[in-house]
C-alpha cells in the first residue's frame, strides 16, 4: 500500500470521527462525556493495526462505554461464521468460532441490521437457561457492524455499574460501533494489502518477488559469515496434461496440495515460493546439500503417494527438483545459485521425471 492509500485510509477515519462529533453535539444530559470519551478513542486508535486495535478495544472499551463486558465478533458472509475479534470475558476462549446460527441474539442483529437490546436478559426469548455469575446487571445489547450497508460483525455489551442500559448509553454505542468498524475495516484491508504484495494468491505461499529480496540477504549472510545455503527448485510432471485432461480448477487443486506439503516441510527460517505457473523454489538457511536432498526426497515421495480425485476419476502426479548448495568458490549471486538449480531440475526432467538432482556449480554455470 502506498503512503497516498495509506493517508486516504486514515483520512476516511477523520471523515468518520467529525460526522460522529456533529452528532453527539445534539445530544443532550452527558453529551461533553460522549465527545471527551470518542475523542479519546480516536487518538488511540489511529493505527493500521488489527492487533493493536484490539489491544486498545480491551484496555479502554468497557470504560469508554461504560460497560464491565464485551466481545466483538467478525462475520464472514459466504460461510456465516461468526469468529471473536476480541473480548474481556474471563475464562472465554481467545479464538471463537460458531455458525451465526447458533447465537441467536446475533444472528437477529446481523439478519435485521438493527441492534437487539434486552433490558432483562433472563425473561427474554434469548436466554438458554445458562447465567453467569459475573454478570451483575440483567441487560445484553447486541450491535451489527456495518461499513455503509455490509455486515461485517457484531459488538456485544452487557454488565454495568449501573445496572442499566439507557437511551443515551445506546446512541452513543452505535456510534462508537460505526468507528470501530470502519477502523478494523480499514485495518484488515490495509494488512490484507501487505501480504497480497508479498505472496501468490493462489498458494499462499511467498512470491517469486519476495523471494528474490529474501534469497539477496541470505547471500549477502553467507559471503559475510561463510554460512551455508540450499535451494530446492521443484517442477509438477506433466502440469499441462493434468490441466487439460482434468480440467484447471483440478491443477490449481494439485498445486495447492503441493503448496501445503512445502509449508509443513518448512522449518522456521525455511521459505518456499512459488516461482513460476508449476515451479517451485525452496531456499533453506544453514543447510547443507545433504540436508537439502533429504527434504526434497520427503517432498518427491510425499506428492508421488498422494491420491487425487477429478470426479470419479482418481490419479497421482509426480515431482522433479534440482538442489543447489552455494559454494563461495563458483558461486557469487543469487542468480547463480538459482541457475545451478535450474539446471540440475532440466536434467531431472531429461532422465526420466519424478526424481531429485544435485547441480554442479561448475558444470552448470560453465554451461552458460
């Protein structure tokens, strides 16, 4: 994202906080409270942060809206789950997940695009029979967050020193609702950004880009410190026949599987990428050619056993590599490394498929 989008996003807030401010300059009885506490959770979260965000909605929320409890919940659509953003409740998992129907309060919220206030939580038609023996107060409010008309979660509020939730309580809570959505909107799209610049959108795995900016500092680490450094460079057999006997939506199927293997094999400072349509590109810090080979042989003979299915039809696909190690000698850059790699893959190719190949810094590049 760059700075002029960035500003944009952070100006959309401003936009948001002024049309806020506006309206709580008609309210009455507490409206400076209203302004002072809006205000104040304006500044803390001017940030293009989920986590932080949230840090700041744990710590300041339940003061600001003068409540004891909340949770926040993000709605996604094409599955209607409903998964926790944050929350205060003790002894609530950090990470929820449910199907909106299973939470019949937020379900009507989300459904009807109204917020849901009980003001005695246990005769409504929403209690179970569980209580909670932190809650105090009887009411529960259920708010849908909403950028202009899209549902995008649900904001619960319940247990207050004062043991009620009035109409000013309320209004200055949907207010506040509106920022918190726009500020998490904008923060998922912001970070939604930075990681569609450095990876495939496909596989999920890192970028031929990326790659290239990751592998230049690994080399520059190794003709610093004389530390080791492996590439993996791995191709599907037949890619095209796969494509055009089951059809493309079956190829990206087998290169995502394949994506999965690469990121179980990966150890910490391992990174894989996809480098090209079929190809693939394993760099491995602070390991060897033996090492290399051995993970490459568990990637070969992994893919050679897994079975997929077109339909009815079941069928298999095989792997080639190539494995390069640098070697301060013959080799000098990335681009090197990478061709010794690429060689060694064609000659995996060439003999017959489904096989790994060590390169030859000397051969491989006197080839040239």
């Amino acid at each position: 994202m760059n700075p002029n989008d960035k500003e944009h996003l952070k100006h959309s807030e401003l936009i948001m906080v002024r049309s806020l401010l506006k309206r709580q300059n008609s309210m009455l009885g507490k409206s400076m409270e209203h302004l002072d506490r809006l205000i104040y959770l304006q500044k803390s979260m001017s940030l293009l942060s989920c986590d932080e965000i949230n840090r700041v909605l744990i710590s300041k929320l339940p003061y600001i809206l003068s409540v004891n409890y909340f949770s926040l919940f993000l709605y996604d659509k094409s599955r209607r789950y409903l998964q926790t953003e944050c929350h205060n409740h003790p002894g609530m998992d950090k990470m929820v997940q449910i199907h909106y129907s299973e939470s019949e309060i937020m379900r009507d919220a989300i459904t009807s695009g109204s917020y849901v206030l009980e003001h005695d939580f246990l005769k409504c038609k929403y209690f179970t029979g569980k209580t909670n023996p932190l809650f105090k107060s009887p009411f529960f409010v259920s708010i849908p967050l909403m950028i202009e008309n899209e549902i995008i979660g649900a904001l619960n509020l319940n247990d207050s020193e004062n043991d009620f939730f009035n109409v000013n309580d309320l209004d200055f809570a949907l207010n506040i609702s509106e920022f918190i959505a726009l500020s998490l909107s904008n923060a998922k799209l912001y970070e939604k950004t930075q990681i569609d610049a450095v990876t495939d959108g496909l596989t999920g795995l890192t970028n031929r880009q990326q790659m290239a900016v990751l592998l230049d500092k690994e080399m520059e680490r190794c003709l610093r410190y004389s530390s080791t450094l492996s590439v993996i460079m791995l191709d599907v057999d037949y890619f095209k026949k796969v494509n055009d006997t089951y059809g493309h939506q079956v190829g990206d199927d087998v290169l995502m599987v394949l994506s999965d293997m690469l990121k179980r094999v990966c150890r910490s400072n391992d990174v894989a990428a996809r480098y090209g349509g079929e190809e693939f590109l394993m760099a491995l810090p602070e390991t060897p050619e033996k090492g290399a080979l051995q993970i490459a042989e568990r990637i070969r003979s992994e893919m050679e056993r897994y079975e997929f299915q077109a339909g009815e039809l079941k069928f298999q696909v095989t792997i080639s590599c190539g494995v390069a190690s640098f070697d301060s000698k013959d080799l000098n850059s990335v681009d090197a490394l990478i061709k010794v790699a690429d060689s060694a893959l064609y000659r995996a190719k060439e003999s017959g498929r489904n096989r790994i190949v060590l390169g030859n810094a000397g051969e491989d590049l006197g080839s040239a």
